[in-house]
C-alpha cells in the first residue's frame, strides 16, 4: 500500500530534560540529546513505514547539511526521497527543542525551504499511483494552496484516493489560509488550538462541527493527554488517549495521523482507525523524538 506524504519537512534537534537555559555560558549536561526527521509530512512518513506502508514524500529541503542528514535519515527509514525538491541556497526547515520533565516542548523553529513549496515541486504521476496522500502542513506550504493543485486533489479522490490533511502553525492567518483545503479532503487533523484557530470557535464540537460544514468527510480535532474528538456526518465520539510514561509529546500529532490512515487502509472504520492513530501516538509519546518508541504495527495494535 503506497501513501504519498507531501508538505513540510523538518529536522528535529531535541534535549531532555531541560528545566531551564542556563545563566550566561554555563552548560548544563541532559540525558539524552536526538536529530529526527519530523515535521507534518516528513515525520508522519517515517511513522507511516514503521506500521508497514511503503511511503513516497514531497516537498523541499534546502542544499545545506541539514537537507544531507534530512535526506539520509529519511531514505535510512525506508522513505522514498526521490521526488523531494532541493533548493541551493535555501536553509533546511529546523526546530531546536528543549524537552521539559513533564514532556512539555517549547521549541525554536526556522522555516526554511518549506515556505517556498509549490505545485511545481510535487510529482502529479506518482501521486495518481499512491492509495492515500497526507497533506501535512498546508498552513505553512501556502503555496500549494492553489486551485490546480486542489483540481489534482479533486481528481485523486474521484480515483478512490484517501486524502488526509494536517495542520503545523499556531498562526491565525496561516491557518485560515488553509480552510480552502477543506473542500478536497477527505479527512482533516488539526489540533486542538488549531481547530479553533481557524474557526473562531468557542470550544473544540463547535470548531470541529464548523470544519466538518465546509466539506471533509470527517474531522479528528486530537486534545493531547485528553484524546481526541472525531465528528462525521454519524455524530461526535471523544476517543481517550492511551494511558503511557510520557517522555516528549513531539510528533504525537503526526503519529496520530499515520496510524490512522494505516487503519484506513486496512478497511478500518473511522473510530477504529483513529484508535489505531491514538496507539501510534501513545508509543511515540514514549521517547525523545517524533518517531521513538514506535516500531511495527503489530507492537503498535497490541495497546488497544
Ligand atoms: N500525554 C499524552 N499521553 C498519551 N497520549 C498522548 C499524550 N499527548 C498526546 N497524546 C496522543 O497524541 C495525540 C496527538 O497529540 P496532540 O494533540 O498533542 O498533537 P499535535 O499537537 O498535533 O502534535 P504534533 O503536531 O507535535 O505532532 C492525542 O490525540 C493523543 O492520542
Ligand atoms: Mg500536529
């Protein structure tokens, strides 16, 4: 089963545990310091071979050696990097995080080459051969907001393809920019700030019910340690989260959403994927970085 990731692509720096910065140049040692490939596309990539897909990603890094580590960890993973755009001259998107006790993460992030994605840089053929594809970021790759890219979108759904959405920014406008991805999706996973970011909502039924109005078939607003809210046409069912020792929530989000279109794929229904999704986050949930802690599906599964 093929699933093609498009969108933003990051390298994750991540520290823990970081109680605070240090005064003047004193340095303090941690236990464990990571570089992952995250970000809405490239992690939820990484998360989606884990349980068993064999994934392709689009977008764009740029020629530095963060795009080097980048490519090379991603192609290490299992992910297919051939159609992913570099840029000369351009930073490679990156996030330095310093992972509190609780898992908390503050982060210090550069956009890099992400802002300048277009539907130039995606590969139409290969997207018409994939089962599912995962828009992850589409606030921040603004630039594939465009009516071309949502008539190719269009067309892959008419085909039977799974079409899933993600959000990335805590940016108002960014963020109400990508409403007009919701009419060509089938699925969209914001969460919860995100969802009522970009409805104005008071609470989280309401932002859900609202994006719901403008077309996808469902939307899973996810709530972090409270779970999340899935709402479809059928009604509103709150999914708990897995109970597990939190080491670093980053990534949860992308692990949520790869779990759940792997349950798609396997002819799950929308509650049982995003049970599936709400396992892959739990796992990642128990490690530093966006992948850790998740391995195979099977391990995955064996939460529920
Ligand atoms: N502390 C936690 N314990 C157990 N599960 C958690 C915890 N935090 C998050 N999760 C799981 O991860 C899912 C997604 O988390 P969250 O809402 O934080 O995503 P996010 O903000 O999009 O994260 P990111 O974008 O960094 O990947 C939740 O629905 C929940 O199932
Ligand atoms: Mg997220």
């Amino acid at each position: 089963m093929t699933v093609a990731t498009v969108g933003v692509h990051i390298v994750d720096i991540l520290a823990r545990p970081v109680e605070h910065i240090p005064e003047g140049q004193d340095t303090v040692l941690v236990d464990q310091i990571r570089l992952t490939a995250a970000g809405a596309a490239a992690g939820t990539a990484v998360d989606l071979v884990k349980l068993g897909n064999d994934v392709v990603t689009m977008g764009a890094v740029g020629d530095d050696e963060l795009g080097d580590f980048l490519l090379a960890v991603l192609a290490k993973r299992g992910v297919d990097v051939s159609r992913l755009a570099r840029r000369t001259g351009e930073q490679t998107a990156a996030s330095i995080l310093p992972i509190r006790p609780d898992g908390g993460r503050p982060s210090f992030h550069v956009p890099g080459a992400n802002l300048g994605v277009t539907l130039a840089d995606l590969d139409a053929e290969t997207l018409r051969g994939a089962r599912a594809v995962h828009l992850g970021g589409m606030d921040v790759t603004f630039g594939l907001g465009d009516p071309a890219f949502f008539g190719l979108l269009d067309e892959l759904r008419a085909g039977g393809a799974l079409v899933t959405l993600d959000l990335l920014s805590e940016l108002p406008d960014l963020l109400g920019m990508a409403r007009a991805f919701l009419p060509h999706v089938d699925y969209v996973l914001p969460n919860e700030s995100q969802a009522l970011l970009m409805t104005g909502a008071a609470d989280v039924p309401a932002a859900a019910r609202a994006l719901l109005a403008e077309g996808p078939r469902g939307v899973l607003v996810t709530l972090g340690a409270e779970g999340s809210l899935v709402v479809t046409s059928a009604g509103e069912t709150h999914v708990p989260a897995l109970k597990t020792d939190v080491a670093d929530t980053t990534g949860c989000g992308d692990a949520y959403c790869a779990g759940f279109i792997t349950g798609l794929l396997h002819g799950q229904d929308v509650i049982t994927a995003a049970r599936w999704g709400t396992a892959a986050a739990a796992r990642v949930a128990s490690g530093l970085g966006s992948d850790a802690g998740l391995t195979d599906l099977p391990a995955t599964l064996a939460l529920l």
